[in-house]
C-alpha cells in the first residue's frame, strides 16, 4: 500500500502520459527490455504474441495482460523526471503524507494511549522522503516502508519536532488509506 502510494506521487512529476494502445505499450516495453524474448518472459506470454501486439496484429490485451503491461510501462516511464522528482524531495521539498489509520501510543503514565482512528495531512521533510525512497529501491516491504512514515509522523505531527511529548512512541496500525505528494 505505502510503496504504491510512493510511485503514485512520482507518477504525478511525469510530463507526458503512458502509452495508452496495447500495441504502443508493448513497443515501448520492448525498446525498453531490448527485444521481444525479455518482453515475453516479463509478461509470462510468448515471444510470437509479443511481436504480433508490435506489429499490431494484436489490438487489444485481455484484462489481465493489459494490467501487467500497463504496470510494467508505468515501472519505466521517463525515469530520468522520476529521478529528478525523488531527488527534489528528498534533498528540498520533502513529501506531504495523507492517510486515515488508527494511531495508538506508548507514553507515560496517566496519558491516554487508546489507539483511535486519525485523519492526517502531514509535511515531514527531505530526510523522510529519503529514506523512504531509499528503502523503496532496495526492496523494502511494507513493515519497514510503514516504521519509517510512523517514525516522520511521531517526530513532526506527536512530537511537534521534539516540544513536546519527548518519550512519545507511536504505533501506525489499521491503514484505512495512504496517500503521498512530493
């Protein structure tokens, strides 16, 4: 969910939109992979369907085949404003989380630490984005992609930057929705 997320706010730097045929996706793919033998083992199809679809023999993909070959295109448009996009903020602009999640707390005594279900629009700065980009590209899951938004969100939104609420821990569970902006 998070790491979607994250590749939707990339997506949302793109200047130009994705090949929208089949056809035109599959050519891009396989300029991409450099042939039609790599194209069809990403795929899972044959290689002679892949050259059908490039020479338009094919128009359109059955549901399944044109959701994979949508995701895979979408994996390598333009990634040179992809990584300009990730760079900016996780050097400048930082990233912007919106989420809807239940937050419980560990905190000390006679606080309340009741988990209850937040709305959150939150700015946390470059170093987040970073490190959250970075997780990302070396394969991060989920767990590890969630600890460091809750960690962002316990020090900006909690913790108010360190003011207040200094022994505060925050638990980020129950994830309703999540979106990012850069």
């Amino acid at each position: 969910m998070l790491g979607e997320s994250l590749d939707k706010a990339v997506q949302g730097a793109f200047t130009r939109p994705i090949p929208k045929s089949g056809p035109a996706q599959m050519r891009y793919l396989v300029k991409q992979l450099k042939g039609t033998r790599a194209a069809a083992e990403l795929l899972g199809i044959t290689q002679r369907t892949v050259e059908r679809y490039v020479k338009d023999q094919i128009k359109r993909p059955r549901a399944d085949l044109a959701t994979r070959i949508e995701r895979e295109v979408r994996k390598r448009w333009q990634p040179q404003i992809r990584a300009r996009a990730k760079q900016a903020a996780a050097t400048t602009g930082g990233i912007v989380i919106d989420t809807r999640a239940r937050f419980g707390f560990t905190a000390a005594p006679g606080s309340t630490d009741d988990a209850r279900i937040r709305l959150i629009t939150q700015a946390l700065p470059p170093q987040y984005a970073a490190r959250l980009f970075e997780a990302q590209d070396q394969g991060a899951g989920e767990q590890q992609l969630r600890a460091i938004a809750a960690e962002g969100l316990q020090e900006i939104y909690f913790r108010d930057r360190g003011r207040r609420a200094a022994d505060l821990e925050v638990e980020f569970t129950d994830i309703d929705y999540i979106d990012f902006e850069l």
